[in-house]
C-alpha cells in the first residue's frame, strides 16, 4: 500500500519541486495539497507541466484536517511558520520533513539572533533531527521530526565535512565562496530578482557572516571537529534558475597531501552514501550536471604552491537543496531504499 503524504506550501518552487518528485515516487500518493495564498487553485494551473499528473485543488490550511489526511506531511513554508504546525502533527503521529529554518538550531536563542523573532516550539528544537542523511542517517532512519537543511548549508557542508572530521585542514582556515540561482529566494518577488536586474548580472549578498544558513553550518561542523568554528561565507546571485556552485578552501594540514590522496579521502568519507559523486583526475563539476537530480557532485584538487585544498560542490538547490533532500529523508524514515523516486540523472543540455 502506498504511503499517503501531504505537502503545505505547495505553490512554491521548493514546494512544487516536492510535488514533481512524489507524484512519481513508487511508494508514495500524495494525499493533500495545502497553501493559503494559492488556496482554491489547481496546482495544475499554477504549474501547467504538471497538467495530467497532479490536478489536485490545494487546499486552504487546515491542521486539524491536515492530521487526518495522511501520515507524512511536508511543510515548505516560509521561517516561523513551521514552528506553529509540526509539534501539533508530531503529537497527533503525523511525521514531518520540514523545509525551513524553524528547527535546524538547537538553541533557541541562536534561532531568534539569525531570524529576528522567537522560537514559539523551544521544546522540540532537541527532538528533531538535522536531516544530512550522509552524517545523520541511522538518526533520520528513527525520527518523526526532521529538518531539512538549507541549500546554502548542504552545498558546503558536503564539501567540508571530509576536511574537518578527517582533520586534513585547518578549521579556522576554511572559506567559502557560494553562487546560487534565483529560485533559491523563493517565489516572492523582490527588485533583485527582477529579470532585468538578475540578466547578465553577478552580485553579492548577505556577506561578512549574516547569512541565515552560517549557524546551521558551524553547529554542525562544530560538533565534527570538537570545538568551535568559524567560518568565512560570501554568498552570490547567479543569473539562473536552479544550482548552487561552491568553491570551499581550507589550509591542509598534512605535509605532502596530493590532489590523488584527497580524492581517496573523499571517495572513503562518502562511501556507500547514493548522492555523493566524487570526481577522479582533472575534472570538476558545474551546474548543468547537476540540475534536476538530487545528487551533490564534488572536484577536488590541491594548490601545491600554498598547499591548500579547493573543493567544488554542486547541487540542484531545489533538488538536493531542499525538495530531493526531503523525499531522501521521508525514504529513511519510512523504510524505503534511500534513493526510491530519486534514482535518476540531471537533465541536461
């Protein structure tokens, strides 16, 4: 029998990518489409590549129905309004991927510094689960409350973690410099994100530590390495649609390390973990291998004159970013094989 699931926030591009994926899940029915500011339309109409596949009606919000209409829900809404939901589901045996911020930090007083309000669900900040299934796995595999990470956040973590738990770099040595596509600020429309004014445009923003995933970042590498860290992120917007390109670097500690041995490295870290390809020789990855699928792709190489480490990471922010990473994480926590309804390439050209 197929698991019944539910997705609130269903007219977003985080929120339709969820839907795209499970209405070809072969475990999944997707049970209840809900919003608030798309109530009343066919989600068909709002994205017509959907017409023949899901017709539904979203609904408007309901958490008294939500509960009754399926066993797993996702909620892809905007921060501080996950909070308000997911512990009443939990409670009522509703298990939850959430999309947003709302549960990432352990501490709420971190959470109201980075997102400007207060945690209104204290209590459930240490129940749920950071959904990075290559380090959280057999967690998520148990958990009935998890929280996807940022796109932003599984970019980089996935291109730091070997360097930090293996301690082959210096942890108070690593930048990042991330580039992003538009549809990683969601569908609400802001000047930046004009055509005009994204086309053939590079900009930076939220730079010098204020961007909202750095805290999600260093809870989780802090707790890698055994000690705080800190870490220098420059994020960039990207005339295009989906992907995110991170370029990581990080001072080696290890006398002699080759751009060979640090492949090997990587290759041991992310061994039997489906959606973690590293790249052998030369290669690096870009954003069109990527695209579509929920896969991370990483290239490595070393800078044998200042004896640093480069690692290039790319995602499909709304695949492996934030829609893909949920049905990895809905797959663990239901039983199924971690890469059903995800096991396919990026499109491309």
């Amino acid at each position: 029998m197929a698991l019944k699931v539910s997705v609130v926030g269903a007219s977003g591009y985080a929120g339709a990518e969820l839907v795209r994926l499970l209405s070809s899940h072969p475990k999944v029915k997707i049970a209840c489409l809900m919003g608030e500011s798309s109530a009343g339309e066919k989600f068909s109409n709002l994205y017509p590549s959907a017409r023949g596949f899901v017709d539904d009606e979203i609904e408007p919000l309901d958490l008294k129905g939500l509960a009754k209409k399926a066993p797993m829900a996702f909620l892809a809404l905007p921060h501080g309004q996950a909070m308000k939901l997911a512990p009443s589901l939990v409670e009522k045996g509703v298990k939850v991927v959430d999309l947003s911020g709302d549960f990432r930090l352990r501490d709420p007083l971190v959470y109201e510094k980075w997102y400007k309000a207060p945690h209104t669900a204290p209590e459930f900040l240490g129940r749920a689960v950071y959904g990075l299934p290559e380090v959280n796995r057999e967690a998520v595999v148990k958990a009935d409350l998890v929280a996807n990470p940022g796109c932003y956040a599984t970019s980089i973590l996935l291109a730091l973690l070997p360097l930090v738990a293996r301690k082959a770099a210096d942890p108070d040595s690593l930048i990042v410099d991330c580039k992003s596509g538009v549809s990683g600020a969601g569908r609400k429309m802001r000047t930046e994100y004009h055509f005009v004014e994204a086309n053939e445009n590079l900009s930076v923003y939220k730079p010098a530590g204020t961007h909202q995933h750095l805290p999600e970042i260093e809870q989780l590498l802090a707790g890698v390495a055994g000690g705080d860290l800190k870490l220098t992120m420059t994020p960039q917007l990207l005339p295009v649609s989906r992907g995110i390109l991170t370029t990581a670097y990080g001072d080696l500690l290890e006398e002699g390390m080759s751009t060979r041995h640090l492949q090997s490295l990587y290759r041991d870290f992310y061994q039997g973990h489906p959606f973690v390809r590293v790249y052998e020789g030369d290669a690096l990855p870009d954003l069109r291998s990527v695209r579509g699928g929920n896969f991370c792709h990483l290239g490595l190489r070393v800078d044998e004159r200042t004896r640093r480490a480069l690692v290039v990471s790319v995602i499909d922010n709304l695949g492996k970013g934030a829609a893909g990473q949920a049905v990895q994480n809905m797959n663990l926590m239901n039983g199924f094989a971690e890469d059903a309804g995800l096991n396919f390439p990026g499109f491309a050209p």
